[in-house]
C-alpha cells in the first residue's frame, strides 16, 4: 500500500510518519495499517472476490489466515444460503 521509494516491491516500513499525519487531518487516529487490511479483506470476500485470490493480495501463504482477516456479517451468510436455496430450487425445478 505504501511502497518504500528506492525498491517499490517493498513496503515503506518503518517510515510511518505521513500515515501518521494522514490519520490526523482525516480524523481517523485510531485506524491503523492492520485494520484497513481487515476491511479490504471482508469488502473483497463480501463482494465476491475469492478467498484464495484475497489470500495472494494480502501475501498470506495458507488461506486460514485470511479467514481470520475476512469477516463476514449474519446477513452475508444468510444471502448466500439464500442464493445456494434458489440455485438448487432452480435445479430441481427441470
């Protein structure tokens, strides 16, 4: 997200100081680094996005740990098991 500026495959660690002033003028103190990659984990499994491929994003190398990263609310598991009844009523339906 931040990359250092003399190897762009690398984060900008530990030079934190911009993030810093950016969470201050945002107003967002609290939030930090760990926290945004839990919310881009949960928007991109809630949106659709596999787990396997949310796992490479975040460079996990074993896709239990962004199962820890990827909350899921009541009413996305309700939508799927919605949408796993409708697929199977449709099939039965033939």
């Amino acid at each position: 997200m931040f990359p250092s500026p003399l190897d762009p495959a690398r984060p900008r660690y530990p030079d934190l100081r911009f993030w810093r002033r950016i969470r201050r003028e945002a107003g967002i103190e609290h939030c930090r680094l760990h926290d945004l990659r839990h919310t881009m984990a949960s928007h991109a499994v809630t949106n659709g996005v596999p787990v396997p491929v949310v796992s490479r994003l975040h460079g996990h190398s074993n896709v239990r740990m962004t199962l820890r990263y990827a909350h899921l609310a009541d009413r996305n598991i309700a939508a799927a098991a919605e949408w796993v009844g409708e697929a199977i009523e449709a099939m039965m339906a033939v």
